[in-house]
C-alpha cells in the first residue's frame, strides 16, 4: 500500500493560498508543506507517533488516501501535538477528511480553524 501525506493547516493561510477548490487541487506537496503546522506521512499502518521527551505528535487515520473507485469516500482522522508527552497543548484536531478530486480534505473546512489534506505521497514533487 503506498505511503499517505497529510497536511495541518491553518485555514486562513490554505484560503488565501487557494480561494477555490480547482486552485486547491493544484497545489502542490511542497506549497502545502511550506504553510502547513504540521506535515508527516503514513502507511499500512495509518498512524504516525513522533515522541521525544519535549515533543510529541500523534496522529491517526481509518484508511489511506486512495482516490480510485476501490477507495473510501472519507477518511477519519485525530491528530494531537504537544510540548510534553501526555498533553496534546500545541494542537488538537479530530474530524472527517472528504474524497475531492486527487486528495480528501476535512468536510465543511471552509468553517474550521484548522483544515487536514490527505495524498498519496509523491516523491515526483
């Protein structure tokens, strides 16, 4: 199963970047990267844990973000940052992540302060 790529943003900065859902589409990983809080990948496993004793970063998924036919309509997410281990005080966001042309962005994220995009990883860009 190939890696997913997911992206943490502030949804000011993602709006000002993509005020339309084409432009968002055409985005790249790398401009992603660039405003993204967070960023990291997943793969079979759908997690990804980073721990050090002043950080951590835990972040959880119901699948990958396959866009063909096989794959789901959405993709359930939960992602927690903190400056300790046990406490999630940078970030904390859990939602809906919807298929929308060749990645699932968070339902409604338009409304939200924070917006998670989800791609297979591209090694191209």
């Amino acid at each position: 199963m190939p890696a997913t790529e997911f992206f943490v943003i502030e949804t000011k900065k993602l709006s000002a970047l993509a005020p339309t859902d084409t432009q968002l589409d055409a985005l790249s990983s790398a401009q992603l990267s660039e405003i993204s809080v967070w960023h990291g990948w997943y793969n079979g496993g759908l997690s990804m844990v980073f721990k050090t004793t002043t950080f951590h970063l835990d972040a959880r998924f119901s699948a990958a973000a396959d866009t063909s036919n096989r794959g789901p309509a959405s993709i359930h997410y939960t992602i927690s940052a903190g400056g300790e281990q046990e406490r999630s005080d940078l970030a904390s966001t859990d939602g809906t992540a919807v298929k929308q042309s060749k990645q699932f962005i968070t339902e409604d994220w338009r409304l939200r302060q924070v917006v998670v995009i989800l791609r297979f990883l591209d090694f191209k860009h």
